[in-house]
C-alpha cells in the first residue's frame, strides 16, 4: 500500500510549484491524498460571503480531511500564510491521535527557526527546500 501524501502552500502563488512536487511524488509511488492545484474545486470569493461559505465549505471539508488523512504531510513555507496552518492544524490532530509512520516536513530556507509550539512534535522536519524531502522519502 502506497504511503498517502498532502501538500500545502500558498495557493495563490504556488500552486504550480506544488502541483509539480506531487507529479513527482507519485512517479515515485506516492498517493497524493487532494489534488487542489488542478483547480477541480469550485471556491469562491470573497470567502466570508454568505454565499461563498455555502459554495466553499465542500472543498474546506475536503482539504482538511485529506490533511487529516495523509501519512506525510508536506508544508511550503513562506511569508502570508494562514490556511496552510489550518491544514497542518488537522495533520497534527490526527498524526498525536495515531503517530504510527506519520511525517510532516516545513520546507523553507527559514524552515528551522522555531515560530510556534506546534512544530514540536519529533516527526515534524524541518528543511531548506523540497529536494531534501524527496532524499528523505528516498531513505524511509
């Protein structure tokens, strides 16, 4: 059975980043858990519309169990980040209720300095950029 993966970033800026780190991932035997950049959710804005809520709370829903759900949960770092940690909020439930071959990985050159209590679990990695995730997924 093929280890599950999620990828998080910044949507607006790196979806294409990101969309390439999982076609990587799955050449290598990876399930990626929620193919978000290819855009196959509806999501409207301005979120807090009443009507959006409606319109976004299925993708919500589905990106938060796919985090929840993952065996590595993968974290593109950078400035402006607030879903992503919400995302990594239902990994990390899930990963302390069940820890068994559960990895998160902060990928970022400021990856290592510690912002907040909630990158203390000892399977969450800290490195400089996504190339240093593929070795240690290599050597698992």
């Amino acid at each position: 059975m093929s280890k599950k993966v999620y990828v998080s970033a910044r949507a607006k800026y790196r979806a294409d980043e990101v969309a390439e780190v999982q076609r990587k991932l799955q050449k290598i035997g990876y399930e990626v858990m929620y193919d978000w950049p290819s855009g196959n959710t509806k999501i409207a804005k301005p979120y807090r519309n009443s009507k959006n809520r409606k319109v976004n709370l299925p993708a919500m829903t589905k990106m938060l169990r796919a985090a929840a759900d993952a065996d590595i949960f993968i974290l593109m770092d950078s400035e402006g980040l607030r879903g992503v940690y919400i995302e990594y909020g239902a990994f990390l439930k899930a990963a302390l209720d069940s820890p068994q071959n559960r990895q998160a990985y902060i990928v970022g050159p400021n990856s290592h300095e510690r912002e907040h209590v909630f990158e203390s679990p000892p399977f969450v990695h800290f490195v400089d950029d996504i190339e240093e995730v593929y070795e240690h997924l290599a050597n698992d």
